[in-house]
C-alpha cells in the first residue's frame, strides 16, 4: 500500500511556476538568476502559508542548477538538482531560529559559513521565524550577514518583519509576499482534486478558500479533512457542516426580517443559530463582514472587492439593491458598537438580541427629521380633494401693527416643559404624623418619558392639535432656554439606566450653546466620542421630541481632557438627589439615613 502524503506537501511548489499567488515576484527571483545578480542576503516576509520558505528552496535549488532551462527553471536531472530532490544536498541548509535563537547557534552558523560548497556553486542558508532570534543572536549575525564569503547566501525567513531590528533590514534584500487570492487558491483546488478524483463543488472550494484565510498550506490541509469526511464527494452542505461554517442563507434571511422591520422573525433565526451552537460573537463577526459585503457590493466600481466568484458577486448587488445606503451605513455602525461592547457584556445574548432590534429599526427614518429613508427631506403635503389650500399653505405673517394695538397686556409666553411630569416641589419641612401614625412625606414625584406618558392617548387626539396647520407640524421651531435643554439632556439619561458608560457622559458633560439651535459637546477622550456618535442619532429624536424643536443639531469635540467635568460617584449623585428632592431629604431625616 502506498504511503499516504498530506496534500500540502505533495503539491508543495517545486518551480517558480508552480508558486500559487506570487507571479510577480517569483518572475524577479527569476530573473535575478538568469542576468546573474544575486544578492548575498534576502528577507522574504508574509503571513503563514503563501510560499515564503517553498520559494526560499526553490530559489536554493535553481541557483546550483548546472543546467536551467530556457525560462529560468531548475532542470531536475543535473546531480544538484536530484540531491536536492532527494534531500541529500549539502549545499542547502535550513536553520529554525524559534529553536535555535542564541548566541551559541548563531556561532555555530558562522562556523558552517567559512565551509566552502563541495559541488556546485552556492551554499545556501535558509533561516526560518528569524525574528525569534535574541537580540544578542541578532548583534552576533550582523557581521556575517553583511561580508559573507562569495558562495554564501542567506534567505531569511519572517511572519513578523517588524521585530526584525533595523540593521538586519538593511543588509537584506526584502520580498513582501501577498496573501493568496480566493479566486487562486479555488484555481488550486480544483486542479489538486482533479488530479486526486475527487469531485467538488465550486461553492465548497469557495467556504473552503475563506476559512483558509489566505494560506495556502491552510486551504490544502481543510481540503484533505473535508474530502476524508465525505468520502472524496465535497459538497457545499457537506463543507459548511464540517467546517462549523454560518450558512448565507442565515444572513440572508435576517436581511429580509431587517428591511421589513420584523422583530419577532429576526430574533427566531438568531434562535436557530444560536441551536446550532455558534458563538454568539462568530455571528456577529460574520454579520458585520456581511453588511460590509453588501455595501462594498452595492457599487459597481467597488464589487470587485469581493473575493468571490461572479454568481456571487451578483447576488451580492441584487441583495444590497434593495438597501438604502442610510441603512447599510447604520446597520455597519451597530455591528461595530456591537463588537466593541461584547467583551463588557455582562449578558451576551442580550447584546446580539438588543442589537437585532435595531437593525430591524435601521431603514426607519428618524420621528422628527422630516426625512425618508434616503435622508431627504419630504416635501410639503400637495392640496387635494377634501383638503384646502388654506390647510396646507402656512399662514401669513401677522402685520405687526395691528396686533400691537389689539393685543392686550403682552404676557410671558409660557417654557415649553419637556417630558418630565413633576408635582410642584414644596419647601424643605419635616414629616407629618397623621391620626394613624403614618409620616407624611407631602406630594410624589413621577418622572416618566414622554412616549410613556402619551402612550395612552388615541391616534386621533394625537394628531388633532387645534389651530395648528400641516406646514407648522412639519418643522417645530418653538424657543426655549439653555435651563430646558439641560433638563431635556438629563431625561435622556433616565431613559437608559443600564447603559452605565452613556450615562456618565450625559452626566459629565452638557450642550453649550454655539449659535442658534446648534450645540456643542465636548468630551475628552477617543473612547467617549464613540459611544456619545453611537448614540446621537437617538439623542438627537429625543431632544427634538422634548424641546418641539426640529432644527437642534449637536456636533460632538475631543477638548482637553484636563478641563473636562469629574465624573460622578454614588455618593455625589445622592447628595445631589437629597438636594434636589425635599420628600426624599425628609425620608432621610425622618429614618436618621447618614450617606457616607
């Protein structure tokens, strides 16, 4: 019985023109060997799996080739060629610096440079993981790698360049080798399982591609597990099974429940996928890169940054037609927030499932933007039957002298009050025994968000304000002062007691004023900047809502983190509720209550 050789390295490039994914710069190795311009040290650098040390030993065989062909290749027949075919050349020698990164090997290295090659012309030294070496290895090599006797050359080998200290770098020449392509690595595959019989679909090459991650070595290894599992017939069920691979089809189907705004249906495919034992940060990893695709795929100029096949790249567009960028751009937003907070999430599930919500909500436009889902502002109602000009048209501009002299004694216009319902605050007193015994702590205090309050009013009552016309209710524009807007920024904070880090900074820091209805907030630090951007878009509706005005806006700063406002602890928010709430003070008299 034949003895079985793992795919990565039966097919392991043995010519330049075999090297998947490095054309152009195995065409330069190539050409330095036929003009006869070889430098006496190389650095080859790239991720894992893309033919760093492959090319290093082809490069190490052809050089010795007594006999290359007309393009540049090893011919495979001369004795250096078969030596080194059969492992028995002495003019090859291979160094793992992850084991051998000291002083002492880097001397036993030098001894082995002054030995001159026995046949042929070069010897080769290939130095693999070279940034394991010791800074005092490193120090050591320096010498040698710069002067080397004529026939050395040394091919250095690295995943992490930047731990290559300078003074090497500079004594090399450096090849930076590309991830390998999806559409190459599927050209590879295919060709591997036509030579081995095995049948594969194309769409399983693809998974099998993606999960490679640009390593070749890596794709050849997922390729020979997934064909053992299935017994040389590779499907693409059979694939994403064995692969523990999210299926499209998922991804799809909550796009769907997305651009219909269905909540309950978006939180039943979680739920099967969730069954199917997927981490809930894998799927909302691969959500985002999904959002990413579609975006990408939504321009004709950008698709082709989509490592997939055409079929697919055409799906893609059809699928990000029927989104509007607002919604994409929202939906990539929230994936992001979602992934940045997933570590602190005390409950995960409960941050995916927030976060599906939301993504239900994506295309909705705001309640009082007065925009569509494209962000343009909706035109004015159009009269029609059943409707006047005089109900549509806003009304004309009083003429001020009339209303001067039959106005009576102008009077205060009332502050407009946002949506904190308050029972006037008596004066500081102390509790009142009634006949039963029972201390009185005088009225109570109900703050509630205004969608609470007005949950229960009909639609109807709602929508009929009296002496107000459709053109007023497009754009509110009622005044009010810097004391309501700081009002209104203090309820949006109760609306969200569990977001602790949000409301920190609506604690921390107020809007100031900077021309008409513009505010700015300033914070001090990157990371306050992204939950406070995170958020604006809801702050924004609230304020608008609260303040019946629809021409806020807030632009958000990075000021110096020296001036900003100290956060609050537990004992200042008390105090500062004692002090702002006379019943709660005289609870805490009455019961003797010492904040400390």
């Amino acid at each position: 019985m034949e003895h079985y050789l793992v795919s990565a390295r039966k097919y392991r490039p043995s010519t330049f023109a075999s090297v998947v994914g490095q054309k152009a710069l195995a065409t330069t190795l190539k050409n330095a060997i036929t003009s006869d311009r070889l430098a006496h040290a190389y650095l080859f650098c790239g991720s894992r799996g893309v033919g760093k040390t492959s090319c290093a030993r082809i490069f190490a065989k052809t050089i010795n080739c007594t006999n290359r062909t007309a393009d540049g290749e090893a011919c495979n027949e001369c004795e250096s060629c078969r030596q080194f075919n059969e492992n028995r050349s002495l003019n090859i020698i291979e160094l793992d610096a992850a084991s051998n990164n000291g002083v002492e090997d880097i001397r036993a290295l030098q001894d082995q440079v002054q030995v001159p090659p026995t046949d042929g012309r070069y010897r080769v030294f290939i130095v693999d993981e070279v940034h394991m070496l010791s800074s005092a290895a490193f120090n050591a090599f320096l010498k040698t790698l710069e002067e080397p006797p004529s026939y050395v050359v040394f091919i250095l080998a690295t995943t992490e360049k930047h731990k290559v200290i300078p003074t090497i770098l500079s004594r090399c020449q450096i090849y930076d080798f590309n991830r390998i392509s999806i559409a190459d690595m599927v050209d590879h595959l295919s060709y591997v399982a036509s030579n081995e019989g095995i049948t594969a679909e194309p769409a399983a090459l693809n998974v099998i591609a993606r999960k490679a991650d640009g390593a070749m070595r890596d794709a050849l290894s997922i390729f020979d597990q997934v064909a053992a599992s299935s017994m040389n017939e590779i499907t693409y069920q059979s694939t994403i099974e064995n692969l523990n691979v999210l299926d499209s089809a998922y991804y799809n189907r909550l796009l769907e429940t997305f651009l219909s705004g269905n909540v309950p249906d978006a939180l039943l495919i979680y739920k099967e996928i969730r069954d199917k034992g997927f981490n809930n940060h894998f799927f909302l990893a691969g959500l985002g890169d999904y959002f990413r695709d579609l975006v990408v795929a939504r321009d004709p100029k950008t698709i082709e940054l989509l490592e997939t096949d055409d079929s697919h790249r055409k799906h893609m567009a059809e699928l990000a037609a029927k989104c509007t960028p607002r919604m994409l751009y929202k939906a990539m937003e929230l994936c992001n927030m979602a992934d940045m907070n997933y570590r602190t999430a005390a409950n995960k599930q409960f941050l995916v499932e927030l976060t599906l919500i939301k993504l239900c909500q994506a295309d909705s436009p705001s309640p009082n933007d007065g925009s569509d889902g494209e962000g343009q502002k909706l035109k004015p109602i159009a009269a029609g039957p059943g409707v006047s000009a005089a109900q549509v048209a806003p009304a004309p501009a009083p003429n001020p002298a009339s209303v001067a002299a039959s106005a009576p004694a102008p009077v205060a216009p009332p502050r407009p009050q946002p949506a904190v319902s308050q029972a006037p605050r008596p004066a500081p007193h102390a509790p009142k025994a009634s006949a039963s015994g029972r201390v009185e702590l005088g009225p109570r205090i109900s703050i509630r968000p205004s969608s609470v309050v007005n949950a229960g009013r009909p639609a109807a009552a709602e929508d009929a304000r009296p002496n107000e016309t459709a053109a007023e209710t497009a754009t509110r524009e009622t005044a009010f002062s810097d004391d309501d807007l700081a009002l209104a920024w203090a309820d949006c904070a109760s609306l969200r007691p569990a977001e602790v880090a949000l409301n920190n900074i609506l604690r921390s820091y107020l809007p100031r004023r900077a021309g008409g209805t513009r505010f700015v907030v300033g914070v001090c630090s990157e990371a306050q900047h992204n939950i406070l951007s995170a958020n604006l878009y809801d702050l924004l509706a609230r304020l608008r809502d609260v303040l019946k005005n629809d021409r806020i806006t807030i632009d958000i700063e990075l000021v110096d983190g020296g001036n900003s406002p100290a956060v609050w602890t537990e004992n200042q928010v008390l105090d500062q509720m004692l002090r702002d709430s006379s019943p709660l003070q005289a609870l805490a008299d009455y019961f003797r209550l010492n904040i400390s």
